[in-house]
C-alpha cells in the first residue's frame, strides 16, 4: 500500500502547528497530529516541524485541552497509540436560557351617551427565562429555576392599575375596581410552554375586560305603543314609588258595576282615559359601583286618540224594572270631564221592581192620544252650546216605551212659520235624552196616561253647530221609544213596543244679528307673536265652520298673514254676557304667527273670520278688533354708529359701537353681529353678542327708553377669513329669537337690522409701512427694524425685502422675511389694515458679500417691501411699497443689541423712513402695486 504524507502548517494560539495528512493508493484517510513550536518574531515558524508522534514542549507551554492545539497519545490513556484515530472531545457542556412570553389581552370597552360602546384591546405581557447547563451525556443535565425578565423572583403577572377616564368609574370583569390583579404562574405551567425540546415558548392567558361605565348616565323612558303598554302607573302605589317614578302610562278609570235581575248575569263597565310622559333617570355611579337614580319626568298629558272624558253611559232598561244609581231612579250615567289626577271612580247599578211604582198604578190605558206643553219659548244656552227647553210630554204609547227624548229639528231659511212641523222637511241638530223625570200631578190630573205623574222635562240640548244656518227656523220633537239611542225601534215583544212615540212644538228662532268680539292681548312669547281674544255670533254658524285669524298691517294697509283656528277656547265669561249666543261659550281664541318678515314697529289689527270656505275667501262672517301698537306709543327710530373696526390680527375682526331701537328694548332683545360678504352675496360669520350699557347714546337720544336698556356692542368675530379684493358689510341684528348658533333669523322670527356698509374694504391699494431704523453691523450686513403691511397680504402672504441700488436703478439683494408681531401698529391708527399687529421686521439681519457692500458704498439705496404668493422666489402675483433712500456709508454700526431711534424721524447715523396711511375706504392709496 503506498501512503505519501504531506504537512500543513496552521496557527493555534501564538504556536505554529503541522498536521501530517496521508494519503492511501486504494482509500483516503487523515491523521492529525500536532507539533508544538516557540512562536519566533513576526509569527514564522521557528523550524522544520517534529516528526509524527513526538512532543515537543516549548517555553510557551502546551494547551491543556484544546483538541485543535494538543493531542493526548494512548499511552496516556493506558491504550494502544492508533495515529489514524482522533482523540475524544471532553464533555463540558453549555448554557443555555430558556424563555416564555406569557400575554393575557386586556379589552377596554367605553360605554356612550348613546347607549353604544367603543372597544379597544392592547396586550400585557410577562417574560420569564431559565438558565440551564446542558451536556451530551443527558444524565449530567442541570436545570435553573424560571425567574421574570424583569428580575422579579415571582411567577406572575403583575398587577396593571387602569388608567382613570374623567366622567367614568371602572369594572374590571364586571366588578368595581381600578385594578387588573396580578396573575399567579407555575414553573410546571412554564415547563409545558417549551414544546419538541424548544428554547422558546409562548402562553396565552384568558383576556380581561376592563369597562368604563358612564360615571353619570341618562336614560329616557318614553311611551310604547298603544297595543302593549308597558310602565304603568300604579294607583294603590305611592308617587315615591320606583316602579310610579318610571311610569309612562296613567290610566283614569271608572268602573261601572251591574248587579244581576231575575238570574241574568252581573257584568261590569270599564271607562278608560290614558294619559302619558317620559321620564328621564339620572344615575350616579361611584367607584365602589354605588348608584344614586334621579327621576325627572314631564307633566301627564293626554295620549293620542284619547278623550278627557269618560262618556255617558246609558242603562240598558228592563221592562218591569227601574234604574237605581246611588238609591235614585237614572236612567243615563252622564259623562264627566277627567284629569290626570282625577281618582277611579266606581258606580253601582241596581234595579227596583216597578210593581212598587205608585204613579202607574191607577192609569186609564183606554185613553189614546199624545199631549205635551212647552212652558216657555226654548233659548239658547251659550255656556253650553245648548238650547234650553222645558215642558211635558204624556201618553199611554210610552208603556213599552222607556226611552224620552228631546229633539230639535231645523228647518231651514225659508219653512212656513204657521205650517204643520210634522210634515215639513226638517234635519236633526240635537237630541237629548230625559234623565230626571219631574213630577207632573197637574198633568195626571186631566191626562190620567202612563207615567203622566212624571211626565215633565227641563233639559239643554246639545246643538251640531253645523247644522244650523244664519236664519234657519227651529222646532222641538218629544219622543218615546224602546231604543236606548233614541230611534224609533224595530223590536216587537212583550218588553218593546215598535216605532215610536213624536210629539211636534211650533217654529222658533234665535238671535242672528249679533255679532260681538275682542282683541284681549298681543305680545312677543316664545319667539312667536301671540294674539288672544273672542268672537261670537250664532251666524258663525251652520257652513261657517272654518274660523281664521287675520293679522292686517295697519301701517302698510293690507293683510300680512293668516291662520285657521281648529281649537276654541272656552269663554264662560263671554257666555255670561251673551247667553242667547250658542258659541259664545265656546268663543275663545289663542293662537301664534309666525314672526317672520313682521315689522314689530307697525299698528296690527286682528280680524276674526267666521267662513264656509277653507281658505277663508267665501261666505264671510267678520269681527275687526281696535288697532294695537307692540311699542305702546314709543319711538320706531333706528339708529347706529359704528365706533371702531379692527383687522390687525388675522383671522378675526373686532368692531365695536352701538345700535339703538326701542323694538330690541320690548320686543326683539336678543343681539346678533353679521359680517356679510358684499362682493359675494353672502355671510361671512355671525355671532350671538351680550349689548352693553352706553349711557352717552341715552343722553343725546332720550326718546330711546325702556328699562335697563342696553345699546353697545363690543365683539370679536373669530376664525373668520376675509378674502383679497373683497368688501364687507356689518349688519348689527336685535331678534326674537334667542337660537345663539344662527344669526337671529330662523325662519320664524322677527328682527330690525341696522346695515353699516363698506366697513371692510380689502383692496390692493390699501398698505402702509414704517423703517424705524437701518443700522450695519461689524460685518458690514444691514439691520433692518420697521414693520410693513397690506390687506392683500391675506391672499399674497410671503414677506419679502428687496434691496434696491439708486447707483444703477437695480435690485442688490432680496430676502425673505418673518414678520414679527406689533400690537402698537393698530394701537396707532393702522387698525383697518389686515393684519397689522403681525408686521413687525424686527432685527431683521440683510446679508451681504463684498461685491455688494462695495457697491452700496458707491451711493445710496432703498427698500421694496413686498408681499408675494410665492414663497420661494418672491416672484409671481404680489403688492410692494417703496422706502425712501438710506446712506450706506453713513450708517451707524450696531453695538448695543436694543439700540433704536424713538422719534422715527430719522437720523444720519440711524436712519428711518415710512409710508403710513389709515385706508379709511376703498379710494385711499400708499405704495405700489402689480
């Protein structure tokens, strides 16, 4: 076998080794053995390496367990020496950390107004490492213990204290805290987190909700529907109580009970009025979850659909028997007008046997006829709406019938007054049925027929105000009948009799030619101008069913708007006066105009328009109520002055004057200031503004008046931006209206405006400037201090200074410039001109290089003050002002950082120089322009 061996010389340390490498014919092997040799200057071997197999230890000495320095021969070991076999790596093992991330999700939930809540999470996190010495031989293996990143020695989550919210108490997993607690961990939990012989392992923990609650929160309870109320009010319950605190639906109910005849069955009557509100709860939450609830509810009113009356209740009759209420005969339970408040009520009814009746018992049935008496002529009950009548009405045709009625019948303009009623054609206005029989002895007497002895009436019927015309003639119809309504009846039996029983009076009439009214009040409430008054008159009825309210202007001589009135107001007062009206109890009025386009210093008159035409331009029926002056006889002047107008910070404008009327002292006291926009036809900014005493107006206008009034305005219209090139208006506004965001005119309300035109003029000539001085520093630059400004500086906004030389008529040097501010520019009579405490050129250092010293030396220059809507050149659309002429060589140089010239008159060695003007209006010039 033929072997060749080669050596390769390699560092280790500060040794130079060789390692032999033999190389076999058939197969390929490697040996390595080491020689150690002394390092010699500059790393070179010492000499030619040692043979294979020996050791040679040098001063150096020899690595005592490097395998790549040194290898041990097997006689060390008590073995053979085989060089082909490499020596066995010691078993040292190595560290290695080991690390868990434990993460719980903590979700935030924030609860709203609205009852909706917004959700946010963010991670809290913990880790925790092991440190532990791993060996090949995996019995050697020595495990740390887990220890927190943080150094904490204790396994677990720390505690997280929430972050409070103003307005919010916390819950953490619904309970009242401010703390997430500490989580507690184990090191078998950390072990299981490191998988398939991993270093690194994650845990992920159950997640925490932490809850802001509504430290204060409203909620509105507001009637359901009416098919399923719920919340009702409790009556055998206290006010105070919970459950009535909340309460939204009011039933007023009265019961009316039936009490069983000959074995018929016992049924009850239930009369139901709803009422309804809302209510707000107001609750209050402490930190320990304590709640306090607040209960703020509106007044009961009426719920929809629903009437304030439990209606008349009509018994049914039973032959044989009478109706008994409370002990008395009754036929009808009338009806009663209810409230809120009203109690429960209940009503028994019972029955008496009318074999006991003594006034029946000795009638002649033979007897066949209908007799009946009006005793005096019928009249018309204003209060009411009724028409009064009295008489009685007998025959033996009423035994089977139990029902009385009164009627009364229209017949029209144009019936015969002397023709027979019961054949005329005739409509029905009213009925009434007979509840109180009055006893009639002087009737039995010579009319011996049944219930004659009670045959009396006195009764008012309602009357259908649409049915009766102006001029119609009227007669009364007493009926009997085994109807409970009052037709005649279709039923034949032993307890009914069919038909009915009519009995006709003669034509009457009543009082059409009255007609009465009354303008009580007029007068500003609640944004609207509110009239109320009467007006009553039988021709307001029959087709004159729409009533409308007129406003006329007396002062411009025709109508300005009008209204119809669907709700009367009850009058008993005017019913009192006027009782042979039937509306008169009914004659009321109240009602609101919208006070929109109304000038409040005019004469008003209200007319009261009874109509049969919805629009009110038909068959008219009027009452003109006296002229009425909301100023009571005071001035209707308007007068303003506006004192000051102050545009030198951008993006506000201050004005301040006064505006006097007695209309805003009455009736229009709420206060608006407008900035219209002239050039562009529209409003620029508004505000509501609090006016103030101006004592100086009250003396020389004393026909202004009214008590603690107030006529001044001192405001200042914020965030506005005012256009280049535009002119504006202010228009000081006193309104009925006190909507703070709109400008006093919402549609309905009434104002007097006072226009102050052209108060801001933005035009390109109105700009003014002042150098208060120009100094050189010991570099020779300029040092510029003055201050510059334009109203187009609002749409060109870069300030520059442009350096111009007298010597060649051209421009040096320009630079940009950041305006400084100068409260005592619009202090000393800038104060029109568009940012003007924004102009101060303060210390404004001008560079420049020798060229362009040298040439300022050669005579003297100036300024050209720009305003430009380039920001990098200067260039492009811009307004500018030219400074009179300064001496370079004559310039002082700047020692003393707050050297300045007081006078800016200028001086030799300081110089100065302006341009200054007010632009009072849109013809005052200063500068130049392009």
């Amino acid at each position: 076998m033929n072997m060749k061996k080669h050596y390769k010389l390699y560092k280790s340390g500060k040794l130079w080794v060789t390692a032999a490498i033999a190389t076999l014919a058939l197969t390929t092997g490697m040996a390595v053995a080491t020689t150690n040799a002394a390092a010699a200057t500059g790393d070179q071997p010492q000499s030619q390496p040692q043979a294979q197999g020996t050791n040679n230890n040098s001063s150096a000495g020899t690595p005592s367990s490097s395998a790549n320095s040194s290898s041990s021969s097997k006689a060390d070991s008590g073995a053979s020496s085989d060089p082909a076999q490499p020596a066995k790596p010691a078993d040292t093992g190595k560290k290695v950390i080991n690390t868990v991330t434990v993460t719980r999700t903590i979700n935030y939930v924030t609860e709203t107004q609205d009852g909706k809540t917004t959700t946010s999470s963010s991670p809290q996190t913990a880790t925790f490492t092991r440190t532990d010495m791993v060996y090949n031989d995996k019995n050697k293996n020595e495990y740390g213990k887990w220890v927190a990143a943080s150094g904490n020695s204790q396994l677990s989550i720390p505690v997280l204290h929430v972050q409070a919210k103003k307005g919010y108490v916390i819950q953490v997993d619904k309970k009242f805290t401010d703390e997430v607690p500490a989580l507690a961990l184990t090191a078998d939990e950390l072990d299981k987190a490191l998988k398939n012989n991993a270093h690194n392992g994650t845990i992920t923990e159950k997640p925490v909700t932490v809850t802001y609650v509504l430290a204060t929160k409203s909620q509105s309870i507001t009637p359901t529907s009416d098919n399923q109320k719920t919340n009702v009010y409790d009556n055998s319950k206290k006010a105070d109580d919970k459950a009535n605190q909340q309460a939204v639906w009011k039933a007023v109910t009265r019961t009316i009970q039936m009490v069983s005849i000959q074995g018929g069955a016992a049924h009850t009557v239930t009369q139901t009025v709803w009422y309804n509100r809302n209510v707000k709860i107001s609750t209050t939450i402490d930190a320990e979850g304590k709640q306090t609830q607040k209960y703020e509810a509106t007044a009961w009113q009426l719920a929809k659909g629903q009437k304030a009356v439990w209606p008349e209740y009509q018994i049914a009759q039973i032959t044989g028997f009478h109706s008994l209420v409370d002990g008395k005969q009754q036929i009808i339970i009338p009806a009663q007008d209810v409230k809120s408040d009203t109690a429960d009520a209940t009503i028994n009814v019972t029955f008496d046997n009318e074999a006991n009746d003594p006034v029946n018992s000795d009638v002649d049935l033979s007897l066949h006829g209908n007799w009946g008496y009006l005793d005096s002529q019928p009249t018309v009950n204003g209060s009411e709406g009724t028409i009064h009548v009295n008489g009685w009405n007998a025959t033996n045709d009423s035994r089977k019938r139990n029902y009385h009625y009164i009627f009364i019948l229209d017949y029209g303009q144009n019936a015969n007054p002397w023709g027979d009623t019961r054949y005329m054609p005739f409509r029905e206005v009213g009925r009434v049925l007979v509840q109180n029989e009055i006893s009639r002895p002087d009737v039995k007497a010579v009319h011996n027929v049944w219930n004659a002895g009670r045959s009396g009436f006195d009764v008012n019927v309602p009357i259908n105000f649409a049915g009766v015309n102006p001029g119609d003639k009227l007669a009364v119809m007493m009926r009997w009948t085994s109807d409970p309504a009052g037709n005649p009846s279709n039923i034949q039996n032993d307890n009914s009799e069919k038909g009915s029983a009519d009995l006709f009076s003669n034509l009457f009439s009543i009082d059409y030619g009255t007609n009465v009214g009354n303008l009580d009040t007029m007068g500003i409430e609640n944004n609207q101008l509110h009239v109320s008054g009467w007006h009553a008159s039988n021709s307001a009825l029959g087709n004159r069913s729409h009533h409308f309210l007129i406003l006329w202007d007396q002062t411009l001589g025709h109508e300005v708007k009008r209204i119809e009135v669907n709700d009367s107001v009850d009058r008993p007062d005017v019913a009192k006066v006027f009782p042979g009206l039937l509306n008169a109890g009914k004659s009321g009025y109240s009602a609101d105009f919208s006070l929109q386009g109304l000038d409040l210093s005019h004469n008003f008159i209200v007319i009261s328009r009874y109509s049969d035409s919805a629009t009110g331009e038909g068959s008219n029926l009027d009452y003109w109520s006296e002229p009425k002056s909301l100023l009571n006889g005071m001035s209707a002047a308007n007068q303003a002055n506006l004192d000051s107008v102050n545009l030198g910070q951008a993006g506000s404008v201050h004005v301040a004057g006064w505006h006097a009327t007695n209309v805003a002292n009455s009736l229009e006291s709420h206060q608006y200031l407008i900035l219209w926009d002239a050039t562009a036809g529209k409003q620029a900014a508004s505000m509501a503004v609090d006016s103030n005493s101006r004592p100086d107006v009250e003396k020389v206008f004393p026909y202004f008046t009214g008590k603690d009034a107030k006529y001044g305005f001192d405001a200042t219209f914020a965030n506005v931006q005012l256009i280049a090139g535009h002119h504006y208006d202010l228009v000081s506004r006193f309104s009925t209206s006190n909507n703070a965001k709109s400008n006093g005119d919402d549609g309905t309300s009434a104002f007097t405006d006072y226009w102050f035109n052209n108060v801001i003029v933005m035009d390109k000539n109105q700009q003014a400037y002042h150098i208060d001085n120009v100094q050189k520093d010991d570099q020779g630059n300029l040092i510029i201090n003055g201050w510059m400004a334009a109203d187009y500086s609002q749409a060109y906004p870069n300030a520059y200074i442009l350096l111009m030389s007298n010597a060649t008529g051209r421009e040096v040097k320009r630079q940009k410039v950041e305006l400084s501010p100068r409260s005592d520019v619009p202090a000393n009579g800038m104060n029109r001109l568009y940012n003007s405490s924004q102009s101060g050129i303060s210390n404004f250092n001008f560079t420049l290089n020798a060229d362009q010293q040298k040439l300022l030396q050669q005579g003297s220059f100036y300024f050209i003050l720009r305003f430009s809507d380039n920001d990098q050149s200067g260039e492009g659309q811009y307004v500018q002002q030219s400074t009179g002429s300064f001496n370079y060589n004559a310039l002082a140089v700047k020692k003393d950082e707050s050297a300045k010239t007081d006078d800016g008159k200028g001086q030799q060695s300081n110089q100065s120089n302006h341009q200054a003007q007010q632009p009072a209006n849109k013809d005052s010039k200063a500068g130049q322009n392009k």
